[in-house]
C-alpha cells in the first residue's frame, strides 16, 4: 500500500511519461507538479517506488519510467478517485455519426472509426452476437466422390460456404445421412457449443471418420462467422507513435490483429467479468500483446451482447482511453434499444 505522498509522486510521474514519453527526473516533477515537497524528498520517494517495482530507470543517469506494476496503480487509482469521465466530443460525436448508420455492419464500421479518432489507438469492436454464429441449417452438396460443398446457414441469415475435400469416398445417400445427422443435432447451437460435439463426434448408424470430420469443417465454418462479428481499425494511427519505431513491437501487434481468433478470444477473455476492464502489458494473456494495454467493455443484452475497447501502447492515455470505451458503448446501447433497433 503506497503512502499518500508516494502515490501523488507516482501519478505525476506517470502523467508525465504519458505526455512526454521521455524518462522523468525529480526535477521536471517539482517544477510542473504541485506535490508539496522538496526535490530531495521527490528523489527519496522515486528511489522508494522503484525499490518497490513501481517504476525503473532506462539508463543510470536517466529518469524513471513506469513499469506494469506503475500503470496498474495509476488506473486503479484513476477509476477509484475521478470514476469515469465523460468526453463531450465522444457524446457530440456520437450522435452524429453512429445515427448515421442504417445496418448492422455500417453501425460496427462506424463504432470502431468513431472510437480511434477520439484515442488515437487501434479500435476493435465485436458486433453483437444476435444468433449471426448460431447454427439454423447444415447442407452437404455432392461435389464428386471425395468432395463436397458445406453450406452453413446461421440464425441471423448470414450464410457460409466451404468447399471440403473428403479423406475417403462418399456417395450422395452417404452425405445426405450425414446431413440429416447434423442438422438434428446442431439446430440452434452456437460454435462454443459445436466444439465439444465435434470434438466427441460418434453415431453408431454413419461412418464415424466422415461425420467426425465434417463437424470439423463446421466448426471452422462457426469461427469464421464469429471473425466476421469482429471489426479493427486504427493501425496507422497507432504506428505513428514513436514505441512502434522498433519493429519488435509493431509485428506482433499486426500478426493478433491479422488472426482474427487470436484478437477475438483476448477480448472475450478481457470482457468475461461484464465491466470495464484494463489489461496492462504482460496481464495480457497473449504474449504478442505483452507490451501493449487493452482497455475493454461489454454493450448490448445478456442474449446479444457485444465488445468495444482499444489497444495502445502501456503508454497510453488510460484516462481519456476509459472514457472513449466508456461513451462509446453508451452511445451502442441507446442506438441498439432505439426504435429501428438492428434484429
């Protein structure tokens, strides 16, 4: 537990290093912040946070930086101390734009454009399930002996084909009681649901092999309707910042960003808990976002509910970053329970 003095010490120094991205001394935090103490005592309390894991020096006769641990205690402190703060430009903004949008798809394209303007960050937003990942209907179309066309139809009428080549021969009787198979036992189950089936696939009356690996295919069927509930926006915005000037820092970020599962099960982690949530460098469960922070939360209803939240550098402006997640998904809500509301 920080004590009062060593916790304004470190909220200046992180203030700071968010603005300047430069090492801070004892010095420029006397000079620019009204702590009520001496340089010395400044010098003494930094020493003490940086004993203590809070912050580290880059090079010996440099200034601090924060660490993890730093960023932590500042968020925490933000959220606690000044709550979440609103952005009037989020609410003018909001109303201007996401209104505009006349579908789904426009709405999700317009969220996450809205949402890195006002961060300067990559915005990522998932579109509410709405059953779009929910299976309605399963057709197999004979292609030839060893293939076939899968046809996947969800509840929200999205439709995915698959061409899949079969590891042995199958006639059309054959596929046309696989698909019978199917149908009964996926109606109205979502992909999270799929997988244990498709993983403990059995039924003594077919070919176990085919109905096994067809279930995969729909399986990966499902997972492409989930990627396509996924929207990102924002990289060049973020590249612009001089973190991402060494490319060890910047691939890993374009790789999760360019693997649609891999960006989609580090929200859904993020957001499992339903409120705002920060993740901060190696918190995150990929190692690919170890040096970066998420900000994060859920909007919609229980049945259909969605993400919006941002990925920065852990030198992010976690303050104007909370309330942009915040606003934004306020502005989703009043637009998805509006008259016109997407179905």
């Amino acid at each position: 537990m920080l004590s009062e003095r060593r916790r304004l010490v470190l909220k200046a120094l992180v203030e700071e290093y968010i603005g300047s991205g430069q090492p801070v001394g004892s010095q420029c935090l006397v000079d620019r912040y009204r702590l009520g103490c001496s340089p010395a005592t400044v010098r003494s309390e930094l020493s003490a946070l940086e004993e203590t894991g809070y912050v580290y020096q880059p090079h010996v006769s440099s200034g601090r930086v924060p660490t993890d641990i730093g960023y932590r205690s500042f968020v925490d402190d933000l959220i606690v101390s000044d709550g979440i703060a609103r952005l009037d430009v989020a609410v003018e903004l909001r109303s201007k734009h996401l209104a505009l949008a006349s579908e789904l798809d426009s709405l999700m394209r317009q969220t996450s454009a809205l949402l890195s303007h006002l961060t300067h960050y990559v915005a990522v937003v998932l579109a509410p399930a709405l059953d779009v990942s929910r299976v309605r209907k399963v057709d197999l179309v004979p292609m030839g002996p060893r293939r076939a066309l899968l046809v996947l139809i969800t509840e929200g009428g999205q439709v995915v084909n698959r061409h899949i080549a079969l590891a042995e021969e199958a006639t059309p009787d054959l596929l046309a009681e696989v698909e019978r198979a199917l149908n009964a036992r996926l109606d109205g189950k979502r992909a999270v649901e799929v997988r244990p089936l498709a993983e403990a696939a059995h039924d003594n009356h077919l070919k176990e092999e085919l109905f096994s690996e067809v279930m995969g295919h729909v399986v990966a069927c499902l997972e492409q309707a989930d990627r396509d509930r996924l929207y990102h926006v924002g990289v060049p915005e973020l590249l612009r910042l001089p973190e991402f000037a060494d490319a060890g820092l910047a691939v890993p970020l374009l790789c999760v960003l360019e693997d649609g599962l891999a960006l989609l099960s580090a929200f859904q982690e993020v957001v499992r808990s339903g409120g705002l949530t920060v993740r901060i460098g190696h918190e995150n469960t990929l190692s690919e976002l170890g040096q970066m922070s998420l900000v994060a939360t859920r909007y919609g209803s229980p049945s259909a509910d969605g993400m919006v939240g941002v990925i920065g550098p852990t030198r992010m402006d976690y303050s104007r970053a909370i309330a942009a997640v915040h606003c934004v998904a306020e502005g989703l809500n009043e637009v998805l329970d509006g008259p016109g509301a997407y179905a």
